[in-house]
C-alpha cells in the first residue's frame, strides 16, 4: 500500500485523496482538542492518549514494519522534540484558557507560516485567488477567537498567559507540519516512518502526567482517564496519520489549510457539547472560514 501511496504523488487522483484526508484530519482534530480540554486535567488526558499510542504502537513499530534506516533516526529525534514542545504548548494553553479561544488561535496562527514555508521548501505555488482563501481561513478564525476572548469572564493574567502559549502552539503547528511532510517525504516508506512516529513521539508524557498524578490532591478515577485517552489515540491515527498522509500525495500547504477547517467543528463541538457559547456572529466567521477552505481548495 506504500507503494501505492507513493504512485499518486503529484497526481490529480493524489490531490483528491490529500483533500479528503485533510478535511477528515480537521474534523478528528476538533474532536481530539475537545477531549485534551473537556473533563479531565489536559495534562492528565495527554498522558492517558500517549500511554495508548505507545501501546497500541509498539508491537507495529517494533514487529510488523522497517526499522529505520540510520540517516532517519536523527530525522525522527526531531520529529520527537518538535511535537513534544507543541504538545507542552498546548497542555499549558488548555491550562489556562478556554477550549474556544485556545483552539482557534493555534490553528489561526499556522496556515500562513505553513504556506509560505512549503512554498521555499518544496517549491509549491499558489494563486492569487488562493491566497485569497488563505486570508478568509485565517482571518476568520482569529476573529473567532478575539470574538470568544470577549465573552470570557476569567483571571485576566491566566488568560494573557493561555494566549501566548496557544500563539506559541500556532507557530509548531506550521513547524511540525512543515517538518513531518519533509521527513515522510525523505522515508521513502510512509507505514513504516507512522509507526515510528506515533510510538516515539508518545513516550514523554505518560511520565509526565504520572508525576503530576502523584501530586495531585485529588487526583482522577483511572478507568474514565484511561478510557479518555484510548478514544484519544484512535483520534489522533486519523488525525495526525491523515494529514501526513495527504502532505504526501498532494500539496503540503493545501493539505494544512484545509486541516484548520477543524476551527468550524470544534465551534460546533464547543457549542454542542461542551455548551460553550455560539452566536450569529461566531455563525458568520465559521461560514467565512468554511469559503476560505473552498476557495483555497477550487481557486487553483
């Protein structure tokens, strides 16, 4: 199925599939922040989603796919530290702020960041009208967060802090983005390098979350954490695996613009089950987020 995988790169049947697996990332995404924010200590909810992923990936990694070869270890030594400060970005974020402004400014902060560093480092191009999409995607969604920033009712230092630790996880989100799509890329083997990926980089934060269990004055019962964080990891194979996948058989920008669409569902998550508040205007933006996907994904 590599193989197969690596037959559509550059291909028009390649850039449909990159599309569908992008919007299907946005949307396992929203769900996978959600579950980060919703009732157990983020933290604690990392940890449990890591410990699932090493389990669930280990045997795979370790038995059923190609060892890396050895110029790939130090490419995946990065792959480990780059996610690893944008999960402790987020983890702080989600700490101090609300699910509804945290998320939508990391994922506002990314999409240009990426673009213009897919454009250097892999030669894509884009047209006006494209870019167009991009300022409605982005635009849209950090007017959605500056619109839910002013319904909050919390510390304001708390929330200064929360921001810049969500503007801190936008930057990674473009840095890990544009990283993973050159490291596949460079794999030459992409089953092989995601179950890799997925068991390396979920080593830290079980120990993390460990230690702050351990502190915890009440601490959580572990058979919902634990059931949290199993839904969690099943999430993030098509969450992270998809949008890796669609940066490799189509275009690396593209494939993480159309991924922020996640900003529309997580409102819709935010609002219907985390029962945060939704309005016309916050309507509006998410339907102007929505028509900068599109015209990013037909102005071509």
């Amino acid at each position: 199925m590599g193989d197969w995988l690596l037959s559509l790169v550059g291909t028009p049947e390649g850039a449909r599939l990159a599309t569908l697996l992008a919007l299907t990332s946005a949307l396992a995404h929203a769900v996978f922040g959600a579950l980060q924010k919703g009732a157990h200590d983020p933290w604690m909810t990392r940890g449990s989603i890591d410990l699932w992923l090493a389990v669930l990936s280990a045997p795979v990694a370790l038995f059923m796919v190609n060892w890396p070869s050895g110029i790939m270890w130090p490419v995946l030594l990065g792959v480990v530290a780059i996610h690893f400060i944008y999960k402790l970005a987020m983890a702080l974020a989600y700490e101090k702020a609300a699910y509804t402004v945290v998320y939508p400014v990391v994922r506002g902060t990314g999409p240009v960041i990426t673009v213009i560093a897919a454009m250097a480092i892999f030669g894509e191009s884009y047209t006006l009208m494209q870019w167009l999409g991009v300022a409605c995607l982005s635009g849209g969604i950090l007017l959605l967060a500056l619109r839910n920033l002013s319904e909050e009712q919390i510390d304001l230092r708390a929330l200064k802090i929360g921001l810049g630790w969500a503007l801190a996880g936008g930057v990674m989100v473009a840095v890990y983005t544009t990283y993973d799509a050159w490291a596949i890329r460079l794999s030459g083997d992409p089953f092989s390098f995601l179950a890799w990926f997925f068991f390396l980089t979920a080593l830290d934060f079980p120990f993390l979350a460990w230690a702050r269990y351990r502190r915890m004055t009440h601490p959580p019962r572990p058979t919902p954490l634990l059931l949290r964080g199993l839904a969690g990891a099943l999430i993030a194979y098509i969450s992270f695996g998809g949008v890796m996948i669609a940066t490799l058989v189509g275009k690396v920008g593209e494939a993480a613009i159309l991924r922020e669409t996640s900003t529309v569902f997580a409102a819709l998550i935010g609002w219907f089950i985390l029962r945060e508040r939704v309005g016309p205007r916050k309507l509006a933006l998410m339907m102007l987020i929505a028509i900068g996907a599109i015209v990013v994904e037909f102005g071509r």
